[in-house]
C-alpha cells in the first residue's frame, strides 16, 4: 500500500510516496543528508542543487565500483570453477 513519507535533506523537507518500510526511506534521506554535508565542507559550491547533483555523481559512482567489483568478483570464481572442473576431468 502506497503512504506518504516525510524525509528532511539538507534542510529541505520532502514528501516521498512509497510502499515498503518508513525507516529505510529515512535511513536513505540520511545517506543523502550526509554526503551533501560533506561535501558542502568540501567544496565552495554552495547552492543546494549543486551539492545535489554533485552527491548523486558520488553516490552514483559508489554503486558502479560495487557492481564492478561484484562482476569481477564473479568472473574469478567462473574462472577458477572452470579450472577445477578442468583438472578433476583429467583425473577422470
């Protein structure tokens, strides 16, 4: 069932339409919250949009270094099953 969720980001408030559980979207706002903070610390742009974006680009490049490094993770582990079912074939 779709509810009403209200979140705070930087400042801003925000009402989210959503299902699922209120505190995850909270737990999301405050990731958000952070990294804007962050780099506001960071950088001299000020603008709350600015810092938007720029936080979407991080949180953006976190998630593809994750699923590469999943990927990668994958390939190794086909590789190295490919190579033991290899040797136990030679065996047989």
């Amino acid at each position: 069932m779709t509810k009403t969720i209200e979140i705070e980001v930087f400042g801003h408030r925000f009402s989210l339409q959503g299902e699922g559980d209120e505190a995850y979207f909270h737990e999301l706002a405050e990731y958000v919250d952070a990294q804007m903070r962050t780099l506001a610390k960071q950088t001299r742009t000020s603008t709350p949009t600015k810092l938007a974006l720029l936080a979407a680009i991080n949180v953006t490049d976190q998630l593809f270094r994750q699923q590469r490094h999943k990927d990668s993770g994958e390939s190794e582990m086909e590789r190295r099953v490919q190579l033991l079912v290899e040797t136990i074939d030679e065996h047989l």
